[in-house]
C-alpha cells in the first residue's frame, strides 16, 4: 500500500515548478491531486501528465485541475468544493501559490507599489483564504495536513527582494499561529522553506550563472538544489509520519540558513 493511498491532497500553484513536483509526488505515492492553479492551462497539463503516468504504473492517484485564483474567497471554497465533490474530502492542503516568478531584484526604494500588493496578495493573504476555505472540512473529520510554503530568505534576509522576503517572514509567522488555533481540532500545519531551488522561476530571478554559484557558496552543500532534493521533505510533513511535528518551519536548502 502506498503512503498516500485514499487521501486527496490540495496543492495550490502547481502548475510548474515546486509545485508541480509535490503533485505529482503526491499523486506517485497514491493521493489524489488537486491542481489548484490560477493558469488553467498549465494546470490542465500538469493533471493529464499525471493521469497518464498513474494509468502507466497502475499505482498512482487520480488528478483534477481546478482553475484557482487564491487571493479570491469565492474561488478558494470553489476550489474545495471541486475536491470534495470529485474525491469526497481534503486531507492535505498544501499552500505553494506565490508570486515569485517575474520577479526582478530592486532596491527596497524602487519597488512598484502594485507589485508590492500583489506579492502579499497572493503569497499571504492567499494562504490565509486557502487555509481558511479548507478548514471545515478537515475540522469535521478532525484531522488534516496544512503545509505553508515559506522560503530560506525568511531566515537569511537577502537584499533586493523586500516584498518577497516580507511575504515568506510572515508565511513561517502564520504557520506558528495557525497550527496553534488548528491544533484544537487535530489538524496539524507545518511549513516548508525550501533554499534556492534551480525551478525556471529560479533561473528567470538569476539569469546570471555566476550569481546562482555565488548563492550556491552560502549553502553547506555545494551542490544546485533541485525539487527533488525538497520533495521528500513535503512528503513527510504531509504524511501521518510527521503527526508529531506541528507548527514548525522546516529549512531545506542544503545548510544555507542556520537556526
Ligand atoms: N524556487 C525556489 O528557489 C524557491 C525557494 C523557496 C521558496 N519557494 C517557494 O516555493 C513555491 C514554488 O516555487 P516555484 O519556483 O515553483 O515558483 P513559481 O513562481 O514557478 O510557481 C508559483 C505558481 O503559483 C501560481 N500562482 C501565482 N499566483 C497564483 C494565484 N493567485 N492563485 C493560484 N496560483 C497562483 C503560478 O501560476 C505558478 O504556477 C513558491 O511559494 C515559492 O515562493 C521557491
């Protein structure tokens, strides 16, 4: 039996990407996927690719694409109620959804104000409405897996990415106060702050090699982290394993940010 058998799992932005791998990780390990994602067709692909590869193994979950915009209340219960009216619960909700790609490094001086909004919009106040549209149903059966996806640049406070640092500072702040009014009713919320993962969102931000190496130094390993170096890690805090480990910010970035 696969570790992920009869559980539906939620993950937001996984249309490319991080995102992308923890479905499709997900669904491998047997849970069916919600593509919740705000390109309809990038999600559209993302839910064939695994429907196909589940139908070739004959092991993995089923997959929907749910058209989701999760700075919109309206479109996050719409997107819960696709899960439960497709798959008949949520179990895992994983909130991976940010503004990060097209992203430009600029003095904390120059950052337009519209975009400034629109990185909180998504990457914070999106994971409040997500989370808040899930929670019901995970309350009723007094069980659930919420994980926050934050960022090492939470920790290291790197220049030039004022609106994105702010943002994922408050991601790990959320998760510390949301697993403490969730953990009431038995639903455990966790975060995950993966380090510089070589996604093409990555390589858009640093399209200088020399820079990415540069970042690459910091870390302990001098190795490129890729999503499948941080997909283990969401596996676990999604899976009944990590039952125990509640409120915390889990780093995965090769020994980048040290508590
Ligand atoms: N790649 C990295 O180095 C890295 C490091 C640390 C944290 N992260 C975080 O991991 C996550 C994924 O990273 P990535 O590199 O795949 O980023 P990405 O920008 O490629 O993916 C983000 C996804 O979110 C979607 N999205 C944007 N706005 C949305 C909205 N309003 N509603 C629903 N979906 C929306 C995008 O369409 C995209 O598919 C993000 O939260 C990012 O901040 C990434």
């Amino acid at each position: 039996m696969a570790r992920f058998d009869g559980k539906v799992a939620i993950v937001t932005g996984a249309g490319q990407g991080l995102g992308r791998a923890y479905a499709e990780a997900l669904a491998a390990e047997g849970a069916s996927v919600v593509i919740a994602e705000i390109n309809e067709g990038s999600a559209k692909d993302v839910a064939e690719a695994i429907t196909l590869s589940s139908g070739e193994t004959g092991a993995g979950g089923a997959a929907l694409a749910v058209r989701t915009d999760v700075t919109d209340p309206d479109s996050c219960t719409d997107m819960v109620r696709a899960a439960v009216d497709r798959f008949g619960t949520v179990d895992i909700l994983v909130n991976n959804a940010a503004i990060y790609d097209g992203l430009h490094m600029e003095a904390f001086e120059d950052f337009d104000i519209a975009e400034w909004d629109r990185v909180m919009a998504v990457n914070v106040k999106g994971t409040w409405l997500a989370t808040r549209a899930v929670s019901p149903v995970m309350k009723e059966k007094a069980y659930g897996k919420i994980v926050n996806v934050s960022s090492t640049v939470a920790y290291i406070g790197p220049p030039l990415l004022l609106h994105y640092v702010a943002s994922k500072g408050a991601v790990v702040a959320m998760t510390r106060a949301l697993a403490k009014e969730l953990g009431d009713y038995g639903i455990r919320v966790t975060g995950l702050a993966p380090g510089m993962t070589f996604t093409d969102a990555t390589k858009n931000l640093l399209p200088d090699p020399i820079m990415g190496d540069m970042f690459m130094e910091m870390q302990c390993l001098k190795e490129k982290l890729q999503p499948e170096h941080v997909v283990p890690a969401l596996l676990f805090l999604c899976s009944s394993e990590s039952d125990f480990v509640v409120g915390q910010n889990w780093v995965v970035d090769g020994g980048m940010a040290l508590q």
